[in-house]
C-alpha cells in the first residue's frame, strides 16, 4: 500500500532520509579538513541530526521513548 501525502509517516521517512544524507556529508567531510574545532563542530552536527533520526523513528513506531524527558 501507498503512502499518501496525509499520511505522518510518510514525511518522517522523507526526513530521515534528507537527514542520513546530511549527517553521511559531514561526517565525510570531517576527513578532508584537518582543523580540530571543524571537527569537533561537524561530528556534533551529525549527533545532533542522528538524535532526530532516532527521534522520528520512536514517533513511528508509536514510542513513548520519543516523549521521555
């Protein structure tokens, strides 16, 4: 069965997806540049953006995990 557009989960999985391609970009470029704060700044960056991913995905699957404090 389809997805529609009304459908929530259909746009959770959209935004993970935009979100794994950014978090893939910098953890990627966190190889090319050798300065330690850009590191520090792009590895936190994916962190932060993989806490969303696990965010969106709790709310899929119905978690009360995602609403904890």
């Amino acid at each position: 069965m389809a997805r529609t557009n009304a459908d929530p989960i259909h746009h959770t999985q959209k935004m993970k997806g935009e979100l794994n391609t950014l978090i893939d970009h910098l953890r990627e470029d966190v190889t090319k540049i050798d300065d330690p704060q850009f590191k520090a700044l792009f590895e936190t960056s994916a962190e932060v953006l993989g806490g969303l991913v696990k965010a969106f995905t709790h709310f899929e699957r119905k978690s009360e995990a995602a609403w904890r404090r």
